[in-house]
C-alpha cells in the first residue's frame, strides 16, 4: 500500500498552449521543481516544472473566491 498522499494538482490533462515567459525567484523555481519530481512519483509520469505552471495558476484562479465574485 502507498502511503503517497494526492497532491492538490491531480494528474494533467492534455490541451492546447500558447508560450509564455516570465521571471521568478530562484527558490521559487526550486521549489517548482521539487513539487514536479513529486507529481512525477506520486502520477507515474515524468513532468517538469514549467508543464505544470500553467495548470496551478489555473487551479488557484479557479479557488479565488475574490475572483469568482468578479466574473
């Protein structure tokens, strides 16, 4: 039995892109890719830390009350 817990980003679906840049500090970096060699354990699939950016900004934004409220 695993005792992996989920991550609160689930497996990644496929979709459509468009390329964006942009700049972060390196500990977030680090960080970013020490949550995808995690994905990468806890899924059984091989990710890297710019795949999964957009996919946490686009659960974060879903979570934003303030947000929801402006839409």
């Amino acid at each position: 039995m695993s005792t992996t817990r989920k991550l609160r980003l689930g497996p990644l679906p496929t979709t459509t892109t468009v390329k964006l840049t942009f700049t972060c500090p390196v500990s977030l970096k680090a960080e970013l890719e020490r949550y995808a060699a995690q994905h990468a354990q806890t899924y059984g699939e091989a990710v890297d830390a710019v795949t999964l950016i957009p996919h946490m900004l686009e659960r974060f934004m879903a979570s934003d009350r303030g947000f929801k409220r402006l839409r």
